[in-house]
C-alpha cells in the first residue's frame, strides 16, 4: 500500500466520524483508531511478522503544539502554502546521516520530489510534495517527532 492510499485513508476516517477501522490487505494490515476529538492514531504492522510489539493508542503521548511565530509573522506566511506530516513518526531531512539534505531554504521543488522522510514503525516513508515552488522556511527540526498534520514546510508557490 503506498503512502498517498494510507494519506486519503486516514482523511478519509477523520471527516467519516468513525471510531475504528481495519484494513488488511495481502502483506499489510492496518488499524486507525480515533476517540476523544484526537488525532486519529494508525498502528500499520506487516503481516508476515506478527510477533512485533503494536503500539497502543493510550500509549502515544500528545505533545502540546506551542505556536511558532507572533501574530505579525503569521500574516506574511498567510500567502505561502504549508506542507503538512501526513503521518506520525520522526522526521528527517536527508536520506542518511551521511547525505545531504533533501531540500534547503531557496530550494525550488516540483510535484512530486521527495522533500523528506518520515520513520513510522522502523519503516521510512519518503514524503513527496504535493505542490511546485520554493520553500520559503522549514518548520521541524531535523530527528524530531512529529504529528499527523503538523507543518513541516512553507512553501511560496510563485
């Protein structure tokens, strides 16, 4: 299952109200549990290796977002499109400790190229933007544990 299906999934559940839905497909089996106006939580295991521990919703800790800019700062970024995590896990900028970062500041990116990966459960997902531009800030740092939504780039489409 590649990412932008899980990606609509979990979009899907948040908008339907659903408290729980299973998906197991031939090599994956996923589980997205909401409740108590959270963020949906997906537990994703591999089917071929049910003896891994599944992390339970009550055990994922909900970190308060401060917000990252004064009111005046938040006017200008207004006019920039904010590219979100599409799951939970940990964000990293470079594809190894000892490559170069995906994408710096001033870097123009098309629809499509890879802009960072996600580790979710020992897997890494590469996060592929959704639009074309030039990022503009990058909002999480590097090794840092992110949530589902939260933003990771600013992105000026002009």
């Amino acid at each position: 299952m590649k990412i932008k299906e899980i990606q609509n999934l979990i979009k899907f559940v948040a908008k339907s109200g659903a408290s729980e839905v299973k998906l197991e497909m031939q090599d994956v089996k996923i589980t997205i549990k909401t409740g108590d106006g959270s963020q949906p939580v997906v537990i994703h295991e591999p089917l071929t290796l049910p003896q891994q521990p599944v992390v339970s919703p009550t055990a994922v800790s909900h970190q308060a977002i401060s917000p990252l800019e004064t009111d005046s700062s938040n006017d200008e970024d207004a006019k920039y499109i904010t590219i979100k995590s599409p799951i939970i896990g940990t964000f990293y900028r470079k594809p190894a400790p000892d490559k170069p970062n995906f994408v710096e500041i001033g870097d123009t990116i098309s629809e499509g190229s890879v802009i960072c990966v996600i580790e979710a459960m020992k897997l890494f997902n590469d996060i592929e933007s959704e639009v074309s531009g030039k990022i503009i800030k990058v909002l999480v740092d590097d090794s840092s544990p992110v949530e589902f939504d939260q933003p990771l780039f600013l992105v000026d489409p002009s």
